[in-house]
C-alpha cells in the first residue's frame, strides 16, 4: 500500500515538474511529433495584432539590446570602411575608392555564431532561386535549410528571451505554437514568389526590394557583386551603429540604389524585433538602441496579415 501511494507521490512530482519546465528548455526547442501535428491547424489568433502593448515591445527589444551587446557588433571578423560621401549633385563621378567592408571574414563570422553559416546559407539559396518559378521554393532542399535555420534561432538566447517574454505576456503563445507554426506562417509564407524573410534580408531589385542587411551586403561584396558609392549619412553611433549606404549591384541594378542598414547586429536581433514590432499591430516602431534611436518599419502582405519585408530608418 505504501509502495503504491509513494509511486503515485513520484508520478505526480514527475509530472508537475514537466509542465512547469522554463519556455528555454529542450521540449521548447525540438517540437515534438504532438507539437507538430497541432501545428497543421491554422489558429487565427496567431496572427490577431495588438497581442503586445507598444510600451511593452519597445521596453522587450531595448533588453534584447543588451543581450544583443555579447554578438557581434563591429569586431575584426566585420569592419565598415566609410568613405566618400555620396554627392547628389555629381553622382556620376561620384565613386567611393574602397570598399564598404574593410574587412569581411566570413568563415570567422561563422565560427564565432553558429546561425550564420546556416543564415548566409539560406541567403545565397534565396538569390539562387531569385528568378525560378515559386515550385522552386517547395524543393527539399530549400525546406531543410529553412529547418536548420530556425533550429539554430530557437538556440539563440535573444530569440528564447523574446518568444519567453511574449509567452508569459500571453500565454497563448505557448511552446508549440510560437515559434513553429506563427514564424513559419508569419516569415515564409510566400506572395509574388518571395516571402517576407527573402524580401528583407535579400531583397529583389525587379520589385524594388533592396537589400537592407549588412550581412547580405558583406556577402555580395566579397563575390564582388556589390560595389559601393558612398554613403549619404553616418546616421548615429561609433563606430556606427545605423547608417545610409549608396551601391550598385552588378548585373542587377541601372541606376545607384541607397539602403538604411544596422551594423554588426545578429540575424536573430533584427527578426526579434521586426516580430515584435508586427505583435504591436502597428507599422512603425522607435526604440533606443545604446546611443542612437533607431525606427523599425514592416509593411504586410495584400491581404495583410503576414509580414511582406521590413526596414530601418
């Protein structure tokens, strides 16, 4: 009789102890074979805006800053090399002498943050598939890098602080459902053949989607795809922080193009904060990012409820 009570006693501390495990841990990490099945429904409070109250998401981004402060900044894996200020009144003869990176090391890059490789991986597959029909974006190749990199996001401490804060904010956003079913719908859901993640940590120069990522740049420029013009202003930080860059991207682009691009953030950082930014229900978003106030803006999909790209400025 007693061996039989103390089981139960054992069953129920067991069970307890699963059900109060912290969002960071392992079941919230690898979906189960349950999480997955129930990730096939298409719950529409997902995707209901106004979850988070503006004040809330901004205070929630301004400490993921702080996390964000152990990345990668401007190290010396990722150097710019600002020069030349773009002159609109002659921009024919309006040529930057170096580089936009002074320095760009991509396998060190890669070996100091696990997600890059996967991230830069699943950048250069997007370019790749730039001009393809949409049945390209269903490949097995294509899925199984997507897979990798959100497995290597839900291992980043500022993407587990993120999804944990907005869970405990509401609970419905429980393990399970964010970040598997809602980023996947939110980020990869395709429109016109690109999806929101593609649009903005790519971009498409036929659709006017530039490029606004500075590892993507970093990456077109040392294939040397990219050649830099200069820049229309060092907006604030130092080194900088936020800042305005004039290119052109060989074969792609007619005319010199400018983009409003963070430097030395993390993948994992800029998609926390556009996601958030979207849980506000707004399209803009200000937020204190060390010494510079930096605006996030999202534009959404025609029917608008998933993300088509977002920006900085």
């Amino acid at each position: 009789m007693h061996a039989g009570l103390l089981l139960v006693y054992v069953v129920l501390i067991l069970s307890v102890g699963r059900s109060s495990s912290s969002f960071r841990g392992q079941n919230c990490t690898e979906p189960t074979k349950e999480h997955e099945k129930h990730n096939q429904i298409k719950p529409s409070f997902l995707f209901q805006h106004k979850v988070l109250p503006k004040q809330f998401a901004i205070q929630l981004v301004e400490e993921l800053w702080i996390l964000e402060q152990r990345s990668l900044n401007q190290t010396k894996e990722c150097k710019l090399n600002f020069q030349e200020q773009w002159n609109k009144s002659d921009p024919k003869n309006d040529q930057s002498p170096g580089p936009l990176f002074r320095n760009f090391d991509e396998a060190a890059l890669v070996n100091k943050m696990d997600i890059l490789q996967s991230y830069i991986h699943l950048l250069r597959i997007y370019k790749e598939l730039e001009l393809k029909a949409i049945a390209s974006k269903k490949s097995m190749e294509y899925h199984q890098e997507v897979k990798e990199f959100f497995y290597q996001l839900r291992r980043t401490d500022i993407w587990q602080e993120a999804a944990h804060s907005i869970a405990n904010y509401d609970q419905r956003y429980k393990c399970g459902d964010f970040p598997h079913l809602f980023m996947d719908r939110l980020w990869f859901r395709l429109e016109r053949y690109q999806s929101g993640l593609e649009n903005t940590f790519v971009g498409h120069m036929q659709h006017d989607d530039l490029p606004n990522n500075w590892i993507q740049l970093g990456c077109l420029e040392a294939r040397k795809k990219l050649n830099y013009l200069g820049y229309i202003t060092k907006l604030c930080g130092d080194p900088p922080l936020l800042a305005t860059v004039v290119f052109d991207i060989v074969d792609e682009t007619p005319v010199p193009c400018n983009t409003t691009i963070l430097i030395g953030t993390s993948p994992q950082f800029e998609l926390a904060m556009y996601t958030i930014l979207y849980l506000t229900g707004d399209q803009e978003m200000t937020v204190q990012l060390g010494s510079c106030r930096v605006t996030a803006s999202c534009e959404l999909s025609s029917n608008g409820i998933y993300i088509k790209r977002c920006f900085v400025k």
